[in-house]
C-alpha cells in the first residue's frame, strides 16, 4: 500500500508547469468511438482515470498506440468493436458511462456497466439515459449494466436538459454527432471540457455550433475523418497549485494555463488576499500572511467549481473569522472535513452547508483520503501543519493528478512517497 509523507513549514517558490486536462481528455477519448479513422491525441495527463479509459476502449476492440513520453496516442476503431463495457474497468471511473452515446450513435447498441468512481454522492445517470432516449434509444437496466438499443440508428430531437450536467451534456454531444438529422440540446453545462469536446469533434467532422449561452446545435453526420487534436490544460490541477501557493506564503508561477478558463477562481482569490498576476498562458501566485474569509457556493461553470471545494476550504482555514462554504452539486462532499478537523480545523457540517472557523494552526497527523479532492486537500493542509503527516489511501489521488509529489517537490515542499 502506498501513502504519502508531508513535512509542512515550506513555502513554494518556483514554477509548476499544468498538465493535460483528466475531465476532457476522458470524453473525446470515448468519442473517438464515432470514427473508424486513425485519430492522433496529445497533451493527455499520465494519470489512472486516462490508463482506465484506454483500458476499457481496448476491450471493445480499440487498437491504440501510446506514447507515454510525449504524452500522446494514435487511436483506431476498426468496425468491428465490441459493445460492452465491462464492470470491472467501469466501476472505478464515473466517466465510464460516456462510451454509451458514442456506441448507441455508431453500432445502435451497447451494453454498459453502471458507474462507480469517487464516494461524494449518488450522481445518478438518469438524465443521461431519458434524453438519450429522445434521439430514439430504448433501455432497461438490470443486474448492473445499462442495456440500451436504438435499432433504427439515432434520430435528432429537440432536447432539454432538467438539469445541468457535464456528463449527460457530454454523452447526447457526442450522440447527437451521429444521429440522422438536426438535434439542438439547452440547458447543456458549458464547462471549458466540453467547449474543447466540442472542438475536438469538429475538428474529426462533426457540424457543431452554439447558438446560446447554454444551447447547442448539432446537424448530424455519417462519417469522421482523421485528424491531431491537443488537448486543453487542467484547470483544476491549476486551481489547486494556486490554492497551495496562497496557504503556504508562497511564490509559484503556474504555467500552460489560460487564465481567462480560471476567471471565478481569480477573482476570489485576489478577494480573500491572494496577489494573481496573470500573462497570456500562465499566471503568478503570490500567497500573504493575512486571508479574508468568505462566503463561496459552488455552482455550474462559470461558478466556483466543486472540484476546488475541499481545497479551498483549507485556505479558509487560515482565514480570518467565519467563512461558509455551500455545496449546491454534490450531497457527500464534506468527508473530508473529518480529517482536517482531526488536524486542528474547525468545520462544522450542517446538510450542503459547511462553516470553517479560521485563524488555525495545522497539526500533523496520519489521515485517511475519501476521494479524488479529498486526497489533495489533505496535502494542502499537511503542507503548512506543524510536523510530518502521512497520507493513506493515495490511489484516489492517483486517478486524477499527475505525479503531484514530483511537481511540488520542485517547488521546495517537502513530500515524498512511501511504499509499504
């Protein structure tokens, strides 16, 4: 079992270069599904989430090429791919789920386990399945997989999301790319993952255009060609190194990011004492002695992410007075609250609200990681705690930040991993 070791007290100076996005590189991984061309595909992060998604495109047939050291890969689905995704490579992946909309638009069937990936709520995939099912699909679940059909092929629709969601906006993108005739999906999620999504599939063919702030439109097509796409950078990775310059006073220049996909995250930093000078690809992030507190809901892009919510709310640790932290997207999200308390915090829970007591010192302690933020929130807080604490459970960690102990490493933080 692997843990990571953390001796807090450094401040991080230096430059920590961002790697490929995990949140988009996942679907146009699973869109590739759509052509039977070669597709070529750059800048993935070398992460857990991306070997399982390759994982479970080769065993439907995909023929798959990487490069590890150019962090790149050549991608062929031949038309004899198989239509199951299996439980075993889906059950620690929510993301699994996204080869459903390709494999219905591209072969009229499939068969794909339900999903399993962090424990912060249930993230049900109903919205996924009742609007695929406007383009035609048929579907019935049982012992665990989703069976679905569309035997006619899929057929475009007019479609309205309930409610905002990035993946079920992801999977009917993906669908409708190949559905017979014209489909226009609103109230879609338009995180910068799923602008590149989109751009990705033009790029290989696909007549996609928005024509609202939240609507798509998407007149469907028979075929794909082959085409390179890069893939954009991971926002979150960099609001978490911004995050872990403030808590630690420290100087890091984050680099290969555009700021301007980071804006809300920017802003409230700079509100709470966080000096941020940004530049066209990267920005500078200069941590005080002195944080504001807040008030911060998370909400669909461009609100605060969720995704940042166990982060930030380290930094608010070491604010000064009350902040008050809403999670408005998932209802399990404060699991790791229980460990930070164990550090010295003090968060009191209450339903999707959490209330951070500031102006507390960090102790050291051995901690158990819940999920994919948790893990690196535990970091953050080991970084400035007084001691050397141990972080357990470290494959959360592993699905979704790319060598995270190496990069802070060059910045001056003093952490290492430990193999027992």
């Amino acid at each position: 079992m692997q843990k990571l070791e953390v001796l807090g007290g450094k401040k991080l100076k230096g430059l920590i270069q961002i790697s490929g996005s995990k949140n988009a590189s996942l679907p146009i991984l699973a869109a590739t599904i759509l052509s039977e061309k070669k597709i070529h595909l750059s800048n993935l992060p070398n992460v857990k989430d991306i070997d399982t998604m390759i994982n479970l495109l080769k065993s439907i047939g995909s023929i798959i090429k990487i490069n590890k050291k150019n962090k790149s890969l050549s991608i062929h689905n031949k038309n004899n791919l198989d239509f199951i995704a299996p439980y075993n490579l889906v059950k620690t992946m929510r993301a699994g789920i996204l080869v459903l909309g390709p494999l219905l638009a591209r072969f009229h069937k499939a068969k794909v386990s339900l999903p399993g990936g962090c424990s912060i709520g249930t993230r049900p995939i109903d919205i996924h399945l009742k609007c695929l099912s406007k383009l035609g699909v048929k579907y019935n679940i049982s012992n665990g997989y989703v069976y679905a059909s569309a035997k006619k092929g899929l057929i475009g629709a007019k479609i309205k999301l309930p409610k905002i969601s990035v993946g079920a906006t992801e999977n009917l993108i993906i669908a409708a790319s190949m559905a017979k005739g014209i489909s226009v999906l609103s109230n879609c999620a338009i995180e910068p993952e799923i602008k590149d999504l989109v751009n990705f599939l033009n790029k290989i063919g696909a007549k996609i255009r928005w024509t609202g702030r939240r609507t798509v439109k998407i007149y469907g097509v028979k075929k794909f060609k082959e085409n390179k796409y890069k893939v954009m950078p991971d926002r979150i990775e960099a609001g978490t190194y911004m995050i872990a310059a403030a808590i630690t006073e420290g100087n890091i220049l984050i680099n290969g990011i555009d700021p301007k996909i980071i804006k809300t995250e920017i802003e409230l930093l700079k509100k709470i004492g966080v000096t941020i000078n940004t530049f066209k690809d990267k920005l500078e992030v200069i941590g005080k002695n002195k944080i504001r507190n807040a008030k911060i809901k998370t909400a669909p892009y461009p609100g605060f992410p969720t995704d940042l919510q166990a982060q930030i709310m380290v930094l608010l640790c070491k604010a000064n007075g009350l902040s008050i932290v809403n999670e408005e997207i998932f209802e399990n999200r404060f699991m790791h609250c229980a460990e930070l308390n164990r550090m010295g915090a003090k968060i009191v829970t209450k339903g999707n609200k959490a209330y951070i007591q500031g102006d507390i010192q960090f102790k050291s302690a051995e901690l158990m990681a819940t999920d994919l933020r948790a893990s690196v929130s535990l970091i953050l807080a080991g970084l400035v705690a007084k001691g050397r604490s141990k972080i357990n459970r470290i494959y959360h960690l592993d699905r979704g930040y790319e060598q995270i102990e190496i990069k802070l490493r060059k910045v001056g933080a003093k952490i290492k991993r430990i193999y027992s």
